[in-house]
C-alpha cells in the first residue's frame, strides 16, 4: 500500500494551521520501510514517516493495526519482548537508533514513554519522579534533584497539588494525577520525544482535559507522538495525523486536512466510523 | 441379617427411589416436553426422592452402630444374676470381655454356666437387635420414599432441596478438618498443662538445662531431670539461622533468574527442576546431611585447624537450607512474576537497565511477598525433623557455635516418645509442651507470612 505523504513544514496551507505550525522546523524521527514482528505475525509492514521537531503527532486507526507496536519501536521498547522482530530503519537526529552501537537504555532516555495505564511505581511521589535523574545521574546532589523534582512536576501542574505529600505513595493519587505524575517522570529524565499510547483512555473527561491542555503546553518543548482512539482528542492535540490499517500507513496529513478531506477511502471509512 | 446386607439393601432403595421419583415427575410433567413444565431437570426430583430414601436411615444406622455395643453390654449385664451384677467393677468387665470373645465364634461353649448363659444371651440380643434395626431401616427408607413421592409435583422445587443438601454435606466436610485440627491443638495443649502442673513454666521457658531424665523408679539416682528449652531453642535457632543463610540468596538470585532472566524455554526447564528439589523426601536429604555432608564438614574444619563435632549443627542447616531453596526461590518467583507487566516497562521506558529495574522497582514492589515467603520458609525449617534427628544430634549444648552439636525442639519431641513410655512421667508429657510450643511458633509465623503475602496479592489486583 502507498501512503500518501504531505512534505512537513511544505506549503502555505501548513503554516497557516496547528498550534505548533510555526516551529516546524527539521526533521527529528525519520522512519524508513519499518517492518516488525511478534513472532509469525507481521504487525507492522514497511512504514515509511518523518516526524519532526515541534509538532504533536497522532497516530489513528482500528485495534491491532499496530500503532503500540509503531511507537516501542520507536524507543525499541519491543528489544524487551521476546519473539519481538524489527527490520527497517528509524533515525533520531539523522543517527541510526537500531545501529549496533547505540545503546538502547541511552535511547530510552532521549525517547520517553507514557503509557495507556498510569503506571506510577509504588512508591513515593518524589521517588516516582526522581528515579530516572537518579539512574541517569542528572543530579549531583540532594539539592539538584530536589530542583529537577519540583520543576517536573510543576511542568505537568501537579506541583501545587502534591506538595504538601510528595512523601505519600504514588499510587495514593487519582487516576489523572497519577498519569500526569508519570508524565513528570518521564521528563525529569530530559527527552526530546514523548511517546504517548493512549494516555487518556484510563480517565474520566475532566482528567482528560488536563491532560490535552498539558500536551499543547508541552509540544512547545518536545516531539510528542500520541496514540489515540479519539478523533476529537487526534484534532484538539495534534498538528497532524497518521492513520494505519493493518500494519500499514495508508495516510498521513496535517490534522484539519485529513479530517475534513482524507485522501484515501479507508481513511475516510475510518473518521466516518464505518470501520474500527 | 448382617449389616453389610442391610447396607447394600438401603443402596439398592436408593437407586430405586431415584428412578421412581424422577419418572414420577416425568409422568406429572406431561412425558415428552417435560423439562418445561417441570421446576427442575427430572433428575433432581429422583435425587431428592432418593435423599430421603436413604439419608434418614443411614443416620439411623450409623447412630445404632455408634450404641449398639454399650445396649448390648447393657442388656446383657441385666440378664446377669444379682450376684454377678454385685461384682467390683474390673471383675465384671473381664467377665463381660469373656462373653464378648466367645459371642463371636460359633458354637464355642463356656465351662462356667454363668458364662454361657451370659453369652446364649447375648447371641440372642445380637440377632434380635439387628433384624428390628434392619425392620426400622427398611421401614424409615419406605417410609422416606413414600413422603417424598407425595411431594414430587411439576411446581415443587426439587433441585433447591438437593442442592441445600449437598451445601450441608460440604459444609460437613470442611468442619472435618477444622474440628480434627481444634482436636489436636486441644489435646496438646491439655497434656502439655498436666506437664506443666509438675515441671513449673518458668523453669521450662527460662531454664538453661535439658536432661529429661527422671527416675523411674525410686531407687535409681542422679536423674532428676530438668526441662530447660533454652538449648533446645537455641539450637533450633540456629540451624534455622545456617539454613536460611544458605536458601536465602541462592532462593532468592534463582527466582530473579528464572522470574526476570530466563527465556520462557530455559524457564520450563528450571522450574520443574527445582519442584523435583522439593520433592525430595526429607529423609533423603537426611542421610545425605550424614554420610557425605557431615564428614566433609568435619574434614574441611580438621584441615582448617578447627574441631568440628562428627553432627555439626553447620552440616545440618548447610543441608537443610538445601532444602528449603525450591520453597524460597518458587514463592519469591510468585511474588516477582505478580508484579505487573507495567511497572517493568516504565523503568524500561525512562532507560532503566533491567538489572536497575529490577534492584529498583521489580523487588521492591515484591518485597512484601518474598518477606511472607521468607517466614513461611523459616517456619517450616523450624518445624523439620527427619534432617535434624539424623544430622544435628542429640546433645543439648547451649552454644553459638556451628561446629558444635545441638539439637532442636523437634528432635527431643522424637527423642522422648521413642520406644517403651511411662504416659504420665514428665518426660513423655514434655512432648507435649515441646510440641505446643513449636506449634505457637510456627503458627505465629505462618500466620503472620500469610498476611504479608495476602496484602501483598491485594495491592495489585
Ligand atoms: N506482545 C505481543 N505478542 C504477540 N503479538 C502482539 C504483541 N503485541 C501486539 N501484538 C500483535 O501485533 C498487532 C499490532 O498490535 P498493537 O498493539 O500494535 O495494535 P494497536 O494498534 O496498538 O491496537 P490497540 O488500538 O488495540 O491498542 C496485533 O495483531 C497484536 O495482536
Ligand atoms: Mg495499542
């Protein structure tokens, strides 16, 4: 299948809409003829995507068609699942993120991850946070992870809200504290990229407000690529869209273009909710 | 009539009561189409018809053999001469096992005539009482049968009643082993107070001595026996102490390994590998900790300079914490592998290596479990016998040392009711004290074990 591919940052009509349609700049994640595999099944087939700096991209299409599985390549989450296959190529910054030499827990670091169910560690609030500088060794002292804590979570608004308790258990929080939580874990740690799967599928409207609201706040300063099975969520967050279908991409566009003018009938079936 | 005929009869009413209450219903039902005019599938109706049937006299049955050789005795003792019936008690009994042995062999005839009035009678009592129990067995059975046709109708709720009855009889069932394990406790716990009524309780929680032996009769000397536990716990302890120094970590980097490490191939070998371990019977393990651990022990200490005793309490625990590896390293791996998949890959997400991830979160967050693993690992190397009896000895030395022998609460148990007993010398009844005393340790620490454990499982639900 051929995926009929806008030119990023190209054309007028691009730099007239989206939030971030301003700081499109250059091209951070470059994905070339990506397959991959979980054993016998082929859950991904030759994608070809750039991605680029400052803008929020969302990934749509029916379940299974491999849109988890497009995102832990990206930060080779899949390296951890046995059985799991990649063949292809994804650059970061024009490096080779599946080249020998590159070390995947670097990567992680660089790429970071928010999952579809919080998944706050069972332990305190500051820990939750602090853990990755820690591992990392971003902070030489007491003091500096203090400051990097806070900011963290100041970042996602939680700050003013958990101040008082960054003592008690993550896991103590409501459910759209503990996935902004794990949002400041994730960037305490530094990213440039935040790869989010479905992150407000677990939470009610109101938590999920918050969370949109967070993502434009931080698409100032990270490529954020986001999974949704919500096409309100797809087009009040993102600046464009990439709709697969089988393992395949069969459209990608900037977000108000493949809402009210998709390409490609499937595409089209798909928003229209014929199928998924 | 015997009583296995009178049984086999009782199932064969059974059987037939099924078949009548069910085609009764099939019959009132309308035949064919039945099922939809019946409450219940017809079989339910044949259950029930056939409980009653049977359950009312198989109780009967079974409260008549539970009585029937006191009212025998009682009936014969009535049959008796006044002079015989005077007799002191112990007399009377023997006369009465006299007539009981010769009742059950045909034709024997005793000398005495007393005897062997005794026993005519006897025989006599026997065969009227088992015609009438069989005459009121058939009859309840007929009786029960009769009732519980009358009420087979298309609306009655047959399959409530079976099933309220078959409730009953689970609930039976598991008061079994409730009431066996009240029971026991019980029972240990009166004889271990008649010990105590003769060996005060500080001296045997306080006192630093163990030498049961009493006197049994009044000329011997020199045993007057003292019932310290202190050596016994002390060595107990110990050896606890070594096994766990062993089972611990290699329990523990096993379960890592297999939970976090091993690829699910290498995981289906090792796993079946370690239950083999488990299944060990302890006694293997115990010659194993005689012939070979012990003398290499010994052999490793003579050539360190050091004097080892030939039943160290060191080969004892080295080869009880053997043991005890598969128990650790399976609940630690239960406990490491219920930890859910997303805490993993959110330290793998932030660039965790595995072996941070699992310093850092995996155990952590397990730590709950392998701590409730842990106690019910140390309670039940407190409780093992086999390994101890053969390879730790028996001295009871209050010692810290290793190379030594002592011996273990379980030990002495096994120590003291081996062979020939005086029931109520001291030493038989501080069995019973050692084993209540082992049986609150090791209770406190299952239940406590258990608690980690379950809170631990809750958390993740
Ligand atoms: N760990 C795994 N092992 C085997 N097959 C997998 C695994 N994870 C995903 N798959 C398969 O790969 C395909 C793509 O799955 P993926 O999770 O990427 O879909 P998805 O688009 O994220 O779906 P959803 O919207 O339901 O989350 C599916 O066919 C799925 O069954
Ligand atoms: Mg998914």
């Amino acid at each position: 299948m051929t995926a009929s591919t806008d030119e990023t940052g190209a054309g007028p009509r691009e730099a007239t809409t989206g939030p971030t349609a301003d700081a499109i700049r250059e091209t951070c994640i470059a994905i070339r003829e990506l397959d991959a595999w979980y054993g016998d099944i082929h859950a991904l087939r030759s994608i070809s995507l750039d991605i680029a700096y400052g803008e929020v991209i969302a990934l749509i299409g029916p379940s299974g068609c491999g849109k988890t599985t497009l995102l832990r390549c990206l930060n080779r989450l899949n390296d951890e699942v046995e059985g799991a296959r990649v063949a292809g190529s994804v650059r970061l910054d024009g490096q080779e993120i599946y080249a020998r030499p590159v070390d995947p827990v670097a990567l992680r670091a660089r790429v970071g991850m928010v999952f579809q169910k919080p998944n706050p560690f069972p332990k305190s609030i500051y820990d939750n946070v602090a853990y990755g500088p820690r591992i990392h060794g971003l902070a030489t002292d007491r003091a500096q992870l203090d400051d990097i804590v806070h900011v963290s979570l100041e970042r996602v608004g939680l700050l003013k809200e958990v101040r008082d308790r960054l003592d008690e258990p993550g896991t103590d929080l409501s459910g759209g504290q503990q996935q902004r939580l794990c949002i400041a874990r994730t960037i305490a740690v530094g990213p440039e990229v935040i790869l989010m799967d479905e992150p407000c599928s677990a939470l009610d409207p109101i938590a999920t407000a918050r969370i949109e609201d967070l993502i434009d706040e931080l698409a100032e300063d990270y490529v954020i690529v986001i999974v949704t099975h919500s096409m309100q969520q797809a087009a009040r967050v993102s600046s464009r869209v990439a709709y697969l279908n089988h393992g395949s991409l069969i459209e990608v566009g900037e977000t108000n273009r493949i809402f009210t003018n998709p390409q490609h009938k499937l595409t089209e079936d798909y928003i229209t909710g014929r199928i998924g | 009539m015997n009583m296995t005929t009178v049984v086999l009869l009782l199932s064969g009413v059974g059987i037939a009561a099924f078949y009548a209450g069910r085609s009764r219903a099939l019959r009132l039902g309308g035949g064919i189409d039945a099922a939809r005019h019946l409450h219940s599938l017809p079989g339910y109706y044949g259950y029930f018809v056939a409980i009653w049937a049977t359950l009312p006299a198989a109780f009967v049955l079974l409260g008549w053999l539970l009585v029937r050789e006191r009212l025998l005795i009682a009936w014969v003792v009535t049959g008796l001469p006044e002079s015989i019936r005077e007799l002191p008690p112990g007399q009377l009994d023997l006369l009465l096992n006299n007539v009981l042995n010769l009742a059950v062999l045909p034709d024997a005839v005793a000398a005495d005539p007393v005897i062997a009035a005794a026993t005519e009678h006897y025989r006599a009592a026997v065969e009227i009482s088992q015609w009438s129990v069989a005459v009121a067995v058939g009859a309840l059975a007929m009786l029960g049968t009769w009732l519980a046709l009358r009420l087979v109708r298309p609306g009655f709720r047959a399959r409530n009643r079976v099933e309220a009855v078959i409730s009953r009889f689970l609930v039976a069932a598991s008061s079994i082993a409730i009431l066996t394990t009240i029971g026991i406790v019980l029972s240990v716990l009166f004889e271990a107070l008649r010990f105590f009524e003769q060996v005060p309780l500080h001296e045997f929680l306080f006192g630093t001595s163990w030498s049961p032996q009493t006197a049994i009769r009044d000329d011997q000397v020199g045993s007057s026996g003292s019932f310290g536990i202190a050596p016994l716990l002390a060595g107990t302890l110990l050896i606890t102490l070594i096994s766990m120094l062993i089972a611990l970590p290699i329990g523990l980097m096993s379960a890592v390994f297999t939970a976090e490490y091993s690829t699910s191939r290498i995981r289906g070998v090792v796993k079946p590998l370690l239950e083999v371990l488990a299944g060990i019977p302890t006694v293997v393990y115990g010659f194993f900790a005689v012939l070979s651990v012990a003398p290499w022990v010994r052999g490793l200490g003579e050539a360190l300079g050091l004097d080892v005793a030939s039943e160290s309490a060191l080969a004892a625990g080295l080869v009880m914490g053997v043991m005890i590896i598969p128990l650790i390293s399976s609940l630690a791996d239960d406990a490491i592998r219920a930890v859910p998949d997303s805490l993993r890959e959110g330290a793998t997400a932030l660039g965790a290596t595995r072996y941070e991830t699992i310093v850092g979160i995996i155990l952590p967050a397990a730590m709950p479990g392998i701590a409730g693993g842990v106690l019910l690992a140390v309670s039940r190397a407190i409780g093992e016998t086999m390994i101890v009896v053969m390879a730790a000895g028996l001295a009871a030395n209050l010692t810290a040392n290793p190379l030594e022998a002592v011996t273990t609460v379980t030990v002495q148990i096994v120590t003291l009711l081996v062979g020939d007993q005086e029931f109520e010398s001291a030493k038989t009844l501080a069995a019973f004290a050692l084993g209540l005393m082992l049986f609150v340790i090791t209770m406190l620490l299952n239940v406590l074990g258990l608690t980690f454990v379950r809170r631990y499982r809750e958390r993740y639900e």
